[in-house]
C-alpha cells in the first residue's frame, strides 16, 4: 500500500482524539490522526513522525499523521492501512493460510456486525476481520492498546458465524517489523482477550502477520506467533 507525498516532521502534542500539532519545517501545524487509539506510548515530544499531505484544498488540516519513529524504526498508525495491505495482499495470494480466494468484498454485514473482508474460496464462504496492531513492550505486539466493546462484539459474532458454517479468520497487522509473537492485552481489557480465545476455541483462525513500514509505503510481511494465554 503506497501514501502520495510524504513529508517529515516532529511531534509536539496531541490536542485530542483527532488533531496534534507537529513542526513542520520549522512551523507549528495541526495535524489530523489518522488513528482514534491512545497510542501513549509513541506520542512522545519531539519524536520524528512521518505526515501525508492532503490532496483536498478545503480540508482544515493540510496533512494527516501516519507514522512514528519509535527507537529507530517507523510505526505506521494509520488505521485504515491494515484492511487495505490485507486486501492487497490476499488478491496476491500472499497469505498462506488463506491460499487464493475467488472473490473478495470489503465492508460486509453479517448480523449485528459489519465485517472488513468477505470471501469464497470454491464451495467456501467465509468473513475476516483486519485488527491494526500498533502496541509493541519488548519485543511483543499487543492489541487493544484500549478497550474496545466493538471489537469483542466482532470476534464473538465471528465464531456465531463459524458455527453456522462459515470459514471466519481474525488477521491482526501489527504496523511495525521484528515482533517475536502477539499476545492480547489482556491488562487492558480482559474480555477481549476472553472473547479470542473462546472464538479460537470455536474455530475462528487467528493470524498475526507484521510489516514492513517505509517512509511512503506499508508492505504484509511475515507470519508471527499467536498466544492466546
């Protein structure tokens, strides 16, 4: 997945869910965040950041905050780069334990929910839900970085759906390179770490892959370990 025209700059602070001001060449700009989560522990002052400039002259922010350097190497943040590296990447059948898919829709309703990817794969149908990954404690990707009724509601109705005969897959793309596993932050909330067990338990497939983040460009890279507890 490539950004257009990227352009460096250094935090300052974030002013709330959706705006921070960040240098840019020397001014203070106010940014849009591409991403609602806390992320605490990479808005840090001074930290280097990567933006993408705008291509709407209306818009009231000029660019939007993608990526953070964290001890070296870029964490992208922005929220909607995991369904779309996920959707590139399964059109190119990069993903192993998912194989070649037939077809392939965004954004499907099934029940209460509105699931990131729908597919068939032959006589198979199934659903995948795309969780962006950006927390990262030595070594180890976390998610959520807080907690999301939302997402526990998406993976209970997940294994609903497997129950009744669908082929469900949780992929988790954590947004940075070199985690050696993920684990749920289960510190954060319990009982979405509860709700992926008992959905892997039922037979929902959970899949960790990370990525190579460049300055203008997010690329599926590896499968990782998975421990559920």
């Amino acid at each position: 997945m490539k950004y257009g025209e990227i352009i460096r700059g250094q935090f300052c602070k974030r002013m709330n869910r959706f705006i921070a001001e960040v240098i840019i060449e020397d001014q203070i700009e106010r940014v849009h965040i591409k991403n609602t989560g806390r992320l605490k522990e990479l808005f840090l002052p001074d930290a280097d950041v990567l933006l993408e400039r705008s291509k709407n002259p209306e818009r009231k922010t000029k660019f939007s905050l993608i990526a953070v350097n964290k001890q070296g190497q870029w964490v992208n943040i922005d929220s909607q780069a995991p369904n779309k590296v996920a959707f590139e990447a399964l059109l190119e059948g990069k993903i192993s334990e998912l194989g070649n898919v037939s077809t392939l829709k965004r954004e499907v309703t099934y029940g209460a929910s509105r699931f990131d990817l729908y597919f068939e794969q032959g006589e198979q149908k199934g659903f995948i839900e795309v969780k962006g990954v950006t927390l990262e404690r030595d070594g180890i990707a976390m998610f959520p970085d807080a907690p999301t009724t939302r997402g526990t509601k998406h993976v209970l109705e997940l294994a609903k759906a497997v129950q009744e005969g669908y082929s469900c897959t949780i992929l988790l793309v954590v947004q940075l390179k070199g985690c050696e596993y993920f684990v749920p932050n289960r510190e954060t909330d319990p009982k979405f770490a509860d709700a992926l067990l008992f959905a892997a338990q039922a037979g929902v497939q959970i899949l960790a892959y990370d990525t190579i983040v460049k300055e203008d460009e997010m690329i599926l890279n590896r499968a990782i370990p998975v421990h559920l507890s």
